[in-house]
C-alpha cells in the first residue's frame, strides 16, 4: 500500500469528525477578542495599530489556545484507531505501522497548517469589516499577518510531534490529555528561563513574545535569536516524532 494511498485513507476516517469545526473555534475567539478592542488600539500612541492588536491576540493563541486545540486534534486523529479495534485492522494489512504513524502525524500538520489558514481569513474578514464600519483608514497589513502566521506555524511543529508522542505512548484519552494539558499550562513561565529552547510547548508563544518586544522596543529582530533555539528546536522536533513512530501500534503488534 502507497503513501498515497494510505493518506487517502486517513483523511476519509476524519472527514465526518469535528475536527473542521474545531479549527475555527480558536481563530475566531482570538480575533473577536481583538476586533471588540479596537478602540484600545487605535489611538495617537499608536503608529502600528493592526500590528499591536495581533500581537497582543495573538499571545494567548500562541501560548493556549493553539496548543489546546492541537492536543484535541490529536485525540480525534488516535481515537479513530482504538475504535473497535481500527488499529489491529490497519496492521493486519500490508502497511508499516511507522509509515501510518507519520501519515498520520502528516495529517496532524495539515490541520495546523489550516488553522493558520483560518486564523489569516478570519482576521482579514473582521479588519475589512471593522475598516468599513469604523472608518479605520489604516492598512490590513496582510504581509505582516502572513509572515507571523507561518512563524506560529513552524514553531508549533515540535510542539505537535511531541504532543503525538504522549498521544501515541499513553493509550488513555484521559492521561495524554491531562499530560499535553500540564506542559502546556506552565509554558508561559518556562518561556522567560533559559529552558525554554529544549521546551517545545512553549516555542510559539515565546516567538510572539519576542514580537512584542521588538514592537515595543521599535527594533527589529533583537529578542528572538535563531541560534541556539533553531538547533535545539529541531533536535527536539525530531526525538519526539521518532518517538511517536517507533512506539506506533508496538503493544498490538506483540
């Protein structure tokens, strides 16, 4: 059986999941909170006032919201296989479980990937609203969004691999959950310590952080430093999906 075929497959066992309808969930609370403080943003302090508001929306997205939202995604991908025994099915069939599990971990990403996609439409549909309705004459700056989108996106990519991973390793909902839950909660304050770099949970939001720094400070690119965060990410990143891999349906294959 192809990858091709394989991917097929994994995205027809979550075509009737909730998993669409979730990925609106965070975008759209983000960007109301945002939009209804509108009046906080434009004012005579500010010369950047679109950019202050998705800076400062953005952060409990980064630090919470998204990784809330991916751990629940998570479940929803997993869940399809411990289902009347899904899983045992999908191994009893020509395929390798470590090429399931990266189709899956693959259709975890595309999701993140749409959930940005979410977050920039929604945001562009409000602004262009609110510039109608308030006679904002200020720009969308539609450059900006997308360029700090895809940073959110690209941070976030440990964070979701070592998300499967505890999804992958503990077969109840209740204790993945709880677990993704706990690192998620303290990654706020682990973002401000020198562990942040090996701490995956909290890559997005301190990239946000770093971004509201360079805009209060009126610098650029003075807080966040590619190196060493970009190695570390990127051995973190790989670990945990090498992990997830090799643990994938081991206990059924027994």
């Amino acid at each position: 059986m192809s990858l091709l075929e394989l991917l097929k497959i994994e995205f027809m066992k979550v075509k009737r999941s909730k998993i669409i309808t979730l990925i609106f969930i965070a975008p759209i609370l983000v960007v109301t909170s945002g939009i209804a403080n509108l009046s906080t943003y434009f004012t005579p302090e500010y010369t950047n006032a679109w950019s202050a508001m998705f800076i400062q929306s953005a952060l409990v997205y980064a630090y919470y919201l998204l990784p809330f939202s991916m751990i629940v995604v998570c479940v929803m991908i997993a869940g399809r296989e411990t289902q009347n025994n899904g899983i045992l099915k999908m191994l009893a069939l020509p395929v390798n479980r470590y090429a399931l599990s990266l189709i899956k971990f693959f259709v975890l990403v595309f999701y993140l990937f749409m959930e940005m996609v979410v977050f920039v439409i929604m945001f562009l549909i409000a602004g262009i609203v609110a510039i109608r309705t308030t006679g904002i004459t200020e720009a969308l700056p539609l450059f900006y969004l997308v360029k700090w989108c895809m940073g959110l996106f690209l941070t976030m990519l440990p964070c979701i691999a070592a998300i499967w991973a505890i999804t992958v390793l503990f077969e109840k909902t209740l204790i993945s959950v709880g677990l993704n839950l706990f690192l998620v909660i303290p990654g706020v304050l682990i973002a401000n310590t020198p562990l942040r770099i090996v701490y995956p949970y909290c890559y997005s939001g301190y990239l946000v952080s770093c971004s509201l720094h360079d805009f209060t400070a009126e610098s650029s690119g003075t807080a966040f430093s590619m190196f060493p965060f970009l190695p570390c990410a990127m051995v973190v990143f790989v670990l945990a999906l090498l992990l997830a891999v090799r643990k994938f349906g081991k206990k059924e294959m027994r």
